[in-house]
C-alpha cells in the first residue's frame, strides 16, 4: 500500500531503536494522512474537500494539535522513560537487596511487570516472580526461573550460591562474565580479609604485576612472557581488577596453581638472568648486597614518591635517601646565585 511504500522509503537501515523505528511510523503517518494539498480516491464519489474532512475527523485531536512529534508517541504508545513504566536498564548493581515485602515492591511498580510493562491486578500479583539481581517483579513472559550468581553477593559476602533471575538480567549477566569490571579493592577490601583464597590470589597477583613489567623489558624474557597467556591478560596487568568468571574459578581453586606455576618460572628466569638482575635494588639504608625487585613484596618496601626498593625492616617513613637527594637538588637548583 501507499503507506507502507511511504514508510519504507523514509526508514534509514541499521536503525534498530524501537523509538527510532516508532518516531519514522508516526511521521510517515502524519505525512500520508494530513496532507492538505492532494486528492485522495475514496470509495465512491466523494469531493476532495469531504474527504480531508473525513480522514481530519479519524484524527485524535492530540495528533493534530501536537506540535512536538515526541509527545504525540507518547500518547499512542509507551516509551522508555515514560512516566508509567520503562523498561530494565542495563546496569551494574553492587549491594544487595533488602527483604521487602511482595506488595510493596508491586505498589512502587506501578503494579506492572517490569520487564513488559504488562499491567498486574491484585489478584494476580502472587504469580509474580522476584528477580534476586534487580530485586523486582516479573510476569511468566519475562522471568522463566532462570539461576545465576549475583556480582554483590559475591563479592560482600563470597557467596555463590545460584538465585532466580529475569531473563534481562539472565542475559546481562551472562555478556559480563568475562569482562575484568570489578575492583575488589574499590567494593570491598574486606573481602581479602574474609577469603583466604582471594588473599593468596592477591599476593600472587601483585608479585606477577612487578614480574611482567621486568620481564618485557628483558630481551631474553620473550618464553618466559608466553606463559603469562594461560591466564588472562588483566590479571597480570591490572591490581585488585576481577571479572566474575575469576572469581569462580578462585573459590574452585583452580586460578592460584596457575599463578603460582607462572610465578615459579619467572622468578627462575629474574634469578638466573644477568640482564635483570642488572635492574635490582641495592638497600640504601643497609647498603647488603642483597639485590631487591619489586615483586618481593615479603621483604622489599617500595617509596611511594621514587619508587626505589628498601628492606621492609630498614625502611624509615619520610626518609628515602634517594627523595632526600632530589629534594636537596631541586633546593640547590631553585637558590639563586649570589650577586658577583
């Protein structure tokens, strides 16, 4: 139809916004429809000027009147955001949800599901089914008693137990499962204090962080490096920084032996390599001759400001040497000279 064609040509491709896709139906509705300056053939013998009149009169008077095309959307239809319903967002939820009663959570609802936006009668709230994730209610549609861990639960309180969730959530949490997203020292820095597992991940973590930047540096490093892929990149790279599926497989326990089987390797190679043994740290406190790398982290203690590596017992806060000599340089070269 006439319609149809109008609509198809004026829809751009790749557009898969439901509100895109609405907005183009309604303008080529208004294009097709109120047109004042062409003839439309109807049915029998009708005068141009009876049919406007009568297609006007098919018209809600909000469409005609409307000037804003997003308000007249909004009276045919629902839109996100709109003031009785939305749909769920995707987000990422880190506390746990309090045990509210049923009903109240319906009320602040609006009594619909929230994945639909269905209306849900009093009668038929019971049927409802709570999404342990967003912490709503769903309708049969919407929720099909799907299970899955919960982000908060893990890491507040390491547990792993599977709960109900909306087929929304269902699918959002399946596409973050691998993605690194949760700093455990930004969430919950207990959490190393409440896990033994995780706090040897930690220490491992932290002592592979310092290795690889030594390594890569290294130009005899190269097999030692390939190691490091038996793991995921940012477990290497970045501090405290997890995706779920880590988290997993730290309370298996089937992540640490790795680490502990890469660290093994390279600290054979840092101590058996002249190029990197040529970068240690020699104790400017003690001056021993024991070479210090960063990623001793038992023994060595690392200033904050130049970075440098003392022993953990010498180490005296506020008095690295080496920050001592750049201040006193930076002292010596900001004193103008006296006057000849």
């Amino acid at each position: 139809c006439l319609y149809c064609l109008t609509f198809r040509s004026s829809f751009e491709p790749g557009s898969n916004s439901a509100e895109a896709t609405a907005q183009e139906l309604c303008r080529a509705f208004r294009k097709h429809w109120l047109q004042t300056d062409s003839s439309v053939q109807l049915s029998g013998c009708l005068s141009s000027s009876k049919q406007r009149s009568v297609l006007k009169e098919e018209i809600p008077r909000e469409l005609e009147s409307s000037l804003n095309l997003a308000e007249e959307i909004k009276i045919i239809s629902k839109l996100r955001g709109s003031s009785g319903w939305s749909p769920p967002r995707s987000q990422i939820i880190f506390n746990i949800h309090p045990s509210v009663k049923r009903d109240a959570v319906v009320a602040a609802q609006n009594f619909t599901c929230v994945g639909c936006g269905t209306p849900i009668e009093s009668k038929y709230v019971g049927r409802l089914r709570y999404c342990d994730y967003l912490g709503k209610y769903f309708c049969d549609c919407c929720h099909s008693y799907a299970q899955s861990s919960i982000p908060a639960r893990i890491l507040l309180k390491w547990d792993f137990k599977k709960y109900y969730v909306c087929n929304f959530s269902k699918h959002l949490l399946d596409s973050i499962w691998q993605h690194p997203i949760f700093n455990v020292s930004c969430v919950n820095k207990a959490l190393y204090t409440k896990s033994k597992e995780m706090d040897r991940v930690r220490e491992a973590q932290e002592q592979l962080f310092h290795l690889k930047k030594l390594l890569k540096t290294c130009r005899f490093g190269e097999s030692v490096l390939k190691e490091f892929e038996q793991v995921p990149s940012h477990l290497t790279e970045e501090l405290h920084l997890f995706s779920l599926d880590d988290l997993v497989k730290i309370k298996r326990g089937q992540l640490l032996p790795l680490l502990k089987d890469i660290l093994k390797s390279s600290t054979s190679h840092v101590d058996g390599c002249e190029l990197c043994q040529a970068k240690g740290f020699i104790c400017e406190f003690c001056q021993s001759a024991d070479l210090l790398f960063p990623y001793q982290i038992a023994k060595c203690k690392r200033c904050t400001e130049c970075k440098t590596c003392f022993h953990k017992a010498c180490f005296k806060s506020g008095g690295c040497p080496k920050c001592l000599r750049i201040a006193a340089r930076r002292t010596f070269s900001e004193t103008p000279s006296p006057a000849p």
